[in-house]
C-alpha cells in the first residue's frame, strides 16, 4: 500500500491453533516472505519485558511497588527521589523523555552505532525538573523504563541482561529473544525500512544502535515469541494474579503508537477495549519496525501484528492512509482472536 511498509505479518493464536497471515516482504532485494521465526525489533514493546521482570521481582520480595528511586538509585537528580517503581511502571513519574531532546537526536545522528551505558541516557535530562507531580497524570516516557531496570538491576545485583535471560527468555523457552547491545541482528532477519514517500523505502536494520533504547525499546524477538510472551505475561505466568491485580490500575492513556479501540494505561501493559472485547498488551514503534501484541487475560487467544516499516498516528500526510489501516488490521485480527 502506498506510504506502508514492504511487508506486515500478523499471527492469530486461539487455544493451540495458531493462524499466520503475511503480506508483502521482509527484504525487497531477496523478496523473501515475512517469516514468524525470523528476528525483529520490537522496539517499545520491549516495555512489557521490563515489566515482566520488575514484577517478577515484585512477586519474589526483590522489589515493592513502591519502592523510590532515591532509595535504589540515589545518585540520580534529588528532583526524581520520589517517584516509585509503580508510578515508572505506568508513565506516571513525570520523568522527563531522554529521547524528546534535540541533544541526544544530535549525538545518535553524529554517533549512530555506539554502544553508550543506559545511565548516559539519562543525562540528557538530569538537570530537567519533573513534568508533573508523581502520581497525577499520565505521560508516556521512554525513560521510564529505563529507570525501572536499573532499579531491578540494584535491587538484586544483577545486570538486566542476565534478569532478562533468568525470569522471562529461560522460563518461556523464548531463544532468539535478546537484548543486543549494538546495531548487529541476528540472522535470519525481518528487514526494516525507513519510509518516506514518494521515495523508496531504505533499508535501516543496523543504522542504530540498540544501547539507545536498551529497556525502553532495545529488544530483539520473532512474531512467534512475542506471541508466547504476550500470553504468559498476561496470563500471569510470570508473576501471580495478586501482582497483576496491582499491575491492572488503568488510567486514561494510550500506548505509542495507540492500539486498537479504547486504550488504557496499566504497569507497563495497556488494555484495549475493542468492538469485539478486552484484550490486554503493548504497540511498538521505531525506526524501521512497528510492533502490537495482545491476549486475553486467560492467555488463551492473542495476536501479534509486525510491520517492517515505522508508521504511526504522527506519520507524515502521504503514510497516515496506511495507519489508519493499520488500526483497522489491528482491530480485524483482535476479533478474529475472540470470536
């Protein structure tokens, strides 16, 4: 479709049965088809995974939802001591978005595939006062969850590669899910394109390093895993029901890019209320990629949608056609999943 992406892959999971439908191409040159088992980056869907493993560590007495920052991380600016683990979780921090300021748009441009420390992120920030009082509104920010980790990470003196690796990729069975630390994928791969009508679309797989989104977007998976971890998570399989009971205090927000129907905003998981009933998960978006996973609380019915191309509801005129299909595709898929 004209402003859309090479190629879109959607799975549809009820029980056992798993139904995949593509369309398109996972690389123009080769015209290889979108294959369910080749890598991706999932970019803010990667959210959930922070999600998974701070309330795993919830479940495990590790951590509280209301532990603060300034008794894990105090070294931090004094302005954020007070946000909590749950107000990160759920972008109500205020924290302000390291990836919103001109100042690391530059470096990323003139440092494309450095591999900087997450604490480098926040630095961007450091001297910005909080957005909102902690608690009182909701405001997407990627530097939630960057927060969120370290917090895991001091908390149990381990790096969030090996938390990652321990809680939710050994337990799930999910072996080509990682978080790399540069621009490398791993082969086979999901080619993703920078789209920008009426040109071709360019190919940007490896343009950016990972290490600039690390919590908040660095993951890389398969439509197949993401399916099995959109389950698990949302089914509690990760956690107990009593952690996610703490986990599903909505608020009015939307995931970015918005998901299908009516969007609400929970602990690192949005609940999407859809002509067709409730399902619960996370979107995705970034150079090259768009991402939407969801299930039923049961974990039972679920979908994945994954787009090779970035396209969202700010999107240039010439693309926004092809999300407002997206939405629809987005909303087809959760109804087949339901009904």
């Amino acid at each position: 479709m004209r402003g859309g992406p090479p190629g879109a892959i959607a799975l549809v999971q009820r029980g056992n049965r798993t139904s995949v439908y593509r369309a398109g191409v996972s690389n123009i040159r080769s015209g290889s088809a979108m294959d369910p088992h080749w890598s991706m980056r999932i970019a803010s869907a990667a959210k959930a995974f922070s999600g998974a493993v701070s309330l795993a560590l919830v479940n495990r007495h590790w951590l509280l939802l209301s532990d603060t920052i300034g008794k894990w991380l105090p070294k931090l600016p004094r302005a954020w001591r007070s946000v909590t683990l749950g107000q990160a979780l759920g972008h109500t921090s205020g924290l302000p978005d390291f990836s919103e300021t001109k100042a690391i748009s530059a470096y990323v441009q003139a440092h494309p595939r450095a591999t900087p420390p997450p604490v480098f992120l926040l630095r961007f920030v450091a001297k910005q006062r909080l957005g909102f009082t902690p608690g009182t509104r909701y405001r997407y920010s990627n530097t939630d969850n960057i927060v969120v980790a370290l917090m895991a990470e001091a908390a149990t003196h381990r790096s969030y590669n090996r938390l990652l690796s321990s809680l939710v990729f050994s337990r799930l069975g999910l072996r080509r899910t990682s978080l790399p630390a540069g621009p490398g994928m791993p082969k086979p791969y999901i080619h993703g394109y920078n789209l920008n009508p009426p040109k071709a679309p360019s190919d940007v797989t490896t343009v950016v390093s990972a290490a600039y989104a690390w919590a908040s977007g660095g993951i890389v998976s398969t439509p197949a895993e993401l399916n099995r971890f959109i389950r698990a998570y949302v089914g509690a399989r990760l956690f107990s029901r009593a952690v996610q009971r703490q986990q599903f205090r909505f608020v009015h927000g939307a995931s970015g890019p918005p998901g299908p129907g009516q969007n609400s905003a929970g602990g690192a998981i949005f609940r999407y209320r859809t002509r067709c009933g409730t399902v619960y998960g996370h979107t995705g978006n970034t150079l090259g990629y768009t991402q939407f996973m969801a299930s039923t609380l049961d974990g039972r019915r679920s979908v994945v949608v994954s787009l090779n191309g970035q396209i969202n509801d700010m999107s240039p005129q010439p693309m926004l056609a092809a999300y407002r299909r997206l939405r629809r595709i987005e909303q087809d898929v959760v109804c087949a999943a339901l009904r």
